[in-house]
C-alpha cells in the first residue's frame, strides 16, 4: 500500500518499479513488489515482513507527508511503537480477506494491540482502511466490509477513539491501488460514496503545534556522516541553523550546523511536526544515543531517575507489586525500569484516588505509581508535553500496561 502510494504519487518512477519487479520475479515474489519500495533490507524482503519502521516522503497538490511503514508483526512491536510515536494520523490497515480479519482480530491476534498501542503513542485520528477488497473471497463485497467495520468499531471506542470523530473508515486496495489516491469507480464499488485515503488526508484539519513552546526533539537514530548526524521528530518548539542547543540527559552544549528535510535538502529552520536529520558539532556519535532529546539551553528537558505515573494494567497473568521491572516506551527511549511504589488505586467509576496504598494491583485497574529507571532518562509530566509524557510498559514481548507520567521527581 505505501510503495503504491509513493508510485501513484509519483516519487517512485515507472523504471524503478519494473526493477523492484523485476527483482521480486527472480525471487518467485512477484506480488510482494510494491512493498519493496518501503522494505530494503534483506531480511524484510526475504520474509515478506516489515521488521523496521520505513520511512519515505510524497506530496500532494496541497501537502507533504512522511510516511512511517510500522511493522505489524508481534516480534516488532518495539519498532512499531517508535514509528507511532512521531505520527500524527494512523491508518489502521485491516485484511478483508476470508479468515485473515478474523485472526488479527481475535484474542492474541495484532489488530487489538496495535490500536491501544497507537492510542497510547498519541495517535489520535485513525484511517481504518478495509484492505484486499479486491481478494477473490471478497469481491468489493459491502457484507464483507460492513462486518468489518461493525466489529471493529465498539473495539476502537473501548480503546479511546470517539467513532463519530476520530475513526474514518475506506474499503482500499493496495495491491492494484483502487481508492488510494483516485476515488474507486462505481462499476467495481457501487455503495461507497466517501473520500480516497489521499483526498481524506488532504483535506483534513492541521494539527495544533507548539512552534512558540521549548524546543525538544526525542533522537529516533544516529550514525557517522562526516561527523554526527541524528534523526528526529521536533515535537515542540523550532530549530534553526547555527543554534546552540542542549543534549539530555548528558548536558552536552553542541551547535546545530546543518538541517535536512525529508528530501534531504538543506533548510535554515525546521518547525514543530518536521521530520529532521541534524547534523551536530561538539559532539561524538558514540555520546549520543536514541532517546536522547535535543532541548532548549535556558529551558531543558527534565531528567530523573524517579518518577510517578498513572498507570492502566491491560494484561498480566499475575498480580503486579512493589519490585516489578519491565521495559518501558516512552518517545525514543527504551529503558529497563521497576516499580518502586504503588502509591495508590484509582476508583473506577469516579477515578477518585484511594487513601491506603494498594499491595498488588491486577488486570482491569488503574493505578498512580512511583515507578524508577537505572539511569536517568528525558521525560515530562502529560500535562506540558503529551509527547514526552505517554509510555507502554512492556514484559515477555506484550504489552502489560499504559501510562501517563504524572510527576516528575527531578534529581
């Protein structure tokens, strides 16, 4: 779907996709070309997986996007999540084909995890698009996408998306690429009268932007290119060529000396919302890593070792006490933590806190926790800075639970 909107879009031309083609053909992969586009390492092609979160750039007569190709494999979650933490619109990609709906879809099955994922990571809008309607089991059928839709929507809304508001949606093809960018034609589909995903997107509200607030910039990756060069979403604030900025956690000082945009080229500022490479002075790439954030020298990021969160339990098998440790997600950063304290329980109908600290918690409840990391790390509470602030807590490759940082006890 992605290579075929890049195609359709014209940022991939006619040449290069008979090669990828070509390509797929020597592999007995013919139908897997199209993916090629956002799939380039071996092992992705290979097994027909996405394993890292792609990235490519297209335009419309009216924007310019970034698309993030998150992996939808459970061994991937961990890259999934980082591709939804710098997005602003997700688009939920659903198989309409006979049997596959309903394996994503069951108990155990990716389509549950994703969206809570998504919504944790701060994507608020979701595209549902009903893929493979042109699957020989489907056939533009509108029984088939109306069963789709009606048992994907009390699901969404259990997860936090209001159905009238931020849920939209669109029966697609990607394969043969019918209602990505050019309405689907009444001869195949006579009972769908909405919008293209492109023409959805195009004419969708822009997002609100802190471009006055502190800069940060959570760095997603980094690698050596005539000296260092990291990659970042700037979640707040502006970045401008020749800037003295600060690197958290290690308080370093170093100098903005070049700015790239999605296409590579050279840009004297970048604002909140931008996809960026930085190129750094003052500073070794080994002194860097991902979830590091690049922040404001008069107004940095906080770092702490100790910090109390809300906490919402999805899944455990067990009840959770004092001395817990899992991984925690928050933006870039992936890091080992444990549960100190639980501090208390939030009622459920009223969300009133309890008097008396909890001993366990279980599956079902919300709790505020003292929650502490080995080392420090950037965060801020929800309240300033949703981006900085949201994390999912992670255990034996699932997700056991979401949370909000509430205080941030500054060391």
């Amino acid at each position: 779907m992605g290579g075929n909107i890049l195609f359709l879009t014209g940022m991939i031309d006619q040449r290069t996709m008979d090669k990828y083609e070509k390509e797929a053909k020597e592999q007995s992969r013919e139908s897997w070309y199209l993916s090629w586009a956002l799939d380039t390492n071996k092992e992705e092609r290979a097994k027909g997986k996405t394993v890292e979160c792609g990235r490519a750039y297209f335009e419309t007569d009216k924007r310019r996007y970034t698309i993030l190709d998150a992996p939808g494999h459970k061994n991937y979650v961990p890259s999934m999540i980082g591709g939804a933490s710098q997005a602003d619109v997700g688009i939920l990609v659903i198989s309409a084909r006979k049997g596959e709906f309903e394996t994503g879809f069951e108990r155990g099955g990716q389509t549950r995890e994703h969206a809570v994922l998504a919504k944790t990571s701060g994507v608020s809008k979701l595209i549902v698009a009903i893929n493979k309607m042109d699957d020989p089991t489907v056939t533009w059928s509108k029984e088939r996408y109306d069963e789709c839709v009606n048992k994907l929507t009390p699901f969404l809304k259990g997860s936090g998306f209001n159905p009238a508001t931020d849920l939209e949606f669109m029966p697609v093809s990607g394969f043969t690429g019918l209602n990505l960018k050019d309405r689907v034609s009444k001869d195949v589909c006579n009972w769908y009268n909405g919008p293209s995903i492109l023409e959805y997107l195009d004419n969708m509200q822009a997002l609100d932007r802190k471009i006055n607030s502190p800069l940060m910039v959570p760095i997603i990756e980094k690698y050596k290119d005539m000296g260092t060069i990291v990659v970042g979403k700037v979640e707040s604030g502006k970045v401008t060529k020749g800037q003295s900025v600060m690197i958290m956690p290690n308080k370093r000082t170093v100098e903005i000396s070049a700015i790239y945009n999605e296409l590579e080229d050279e840009v004297s500022t970048s604002y909140c919302g931008d996809n960026v490479r930085l190129r750094l002075k003052g500073i070794e790439e080994e002194e860097c890593s991902t979830g590091f954030v690049i922040c404001d020298v008069k107004k940095p990021v906080k770092t702490t070792t100790t910090f109390e969160a809300q906490l919402a339990i999805l899944e455990h098998k067990n009840i959770i006490c004092a001395g817990y440790s899992a991984i925690l997600h928050i933006h870039s950063c992936v890091e080992e933590i444990s549960v100190s304290a639980l501090l208390h329980v939030l009622e459920k109908k009223t969300g009133k806190r309890s008097k008396k600290a909890p001993q366990f918690v279980k599956k079902g409840q919300k709790v505020i926790a003292r929650l502490e990391t080995p080392g420090p790390i950037c965060v801020e509470t929800f309240e300033d800075y949703p981006q900085l602030g949201r994390f999912t807590l992670r255990d034996e490759g699932k997700t056991i639970a979401i949370g909000k940082v509430t205080k941030v006890i500054e060391n």
